[in-house]
C-alpha cells in the first residue's frame, strides 16, 4: 500500500492534523535524536504541510517555504519519517514529493535545506549538493545543501 499525500496550508490543517504532525515531529526530533529545543518556532504558520498518511495514520512530514523565509531559495524542512515505517524507504518518496510541491506551489527550482550531516548522501540522492562547512544547530551536525 502507498502514501496518501496532503498538502496544506497552516490554516487549513485540521486539529487532529496539526496534533499528529507535531507529535510525529517531537517522536523522532526530539525524543528518538535525545534533542531537547523548540521545535515551534512560528515558521509553521508560513508553511505549506506535505503530510504522508498511511492506514489513517501520520507517517511521513515536511514542511516547505517559498524562498525568502528560511533561505534565499525555495526550502524543506522538518523532513521526518516514523521510525515504524523507514524500511520501506518512504523518505525517498516524501523528497520526491517535496521537490514536486516546492515546484507545483512556488514556481521554483532551485531549493536550499540544512540537513542533518549524518543523512548527506540520501540528499545528494535527491540532486542535492553540499554548500556550507558543517555546523552545529541544537548540538547536531548538519550542513547546508542546494538542489539548483
């Protein structure tokens, strides 16, 4: 069985959307990667939600921004799969997905994340190439990375 893909805006989440997004994130943002921050950082009401659902359950996430926001470039972020469900390799379609969206709903092409350091070449197996040193945010390797 696939994902079932939504796509929305902050005001258009549901309760129940909104809950389950944030609790998949502080899973595995905070919880499994032992990370203690504060994941709500207002960026989600600017955001447009690309939720991956599977049996009625919230199982992949990313949150996308039109350039200016986060970078100068398009972006992704929050880019989290249940723990559950990674052996089925949906990170790759919820990038693939991404990409398509950042696309679809901004017109853009070229697309900038900061990526955990660690996940480097799944990125680079999206078209994504480093372009910072690497750096410490919440006490976490990560570097910046561009798709053009």
């Amino acid at each position: 069985m696939e994902l079932k893909w939504k796509i929305k805006p902050f005001e258009a989440l549901t309760v129940h959307e909104l809950y389950d997004l944030l609790k998949l994130r502080s899973e595995i943002f905070v919880v499994e990667q032992n990370c203690v921050y504060l994941d709500l950082d207002d960026k989600d009401k600017l955001a447009l939600h690309l939720i991956g659902e599977y049996d009625g359950r919230t199982v992949a996430y990313v949150r996308l921004f039109d350039a200016g926001i986060s970078f100068d470039n398009a972006s992704i972020g929050r880019v989290v799969v249940d723990a559950n469900y990674r052996d089925r390799k949906w990170g790759h379609d919820l990038m693939r997905e991404a990409i398509a969206a950042i696309k679809t709903n901004f017109s853009k092409d070229a697309i900038t994340i900061g990526a955990q350091l660690y996940l480097k070449k799944f990125y680079e197996s999206h078209g994504f190439v480093q372009t910072s040193e690497m750096y410490l945010e919440d006490d976490i390797p990560h570097i910046e990375m561009v798709r053009s």
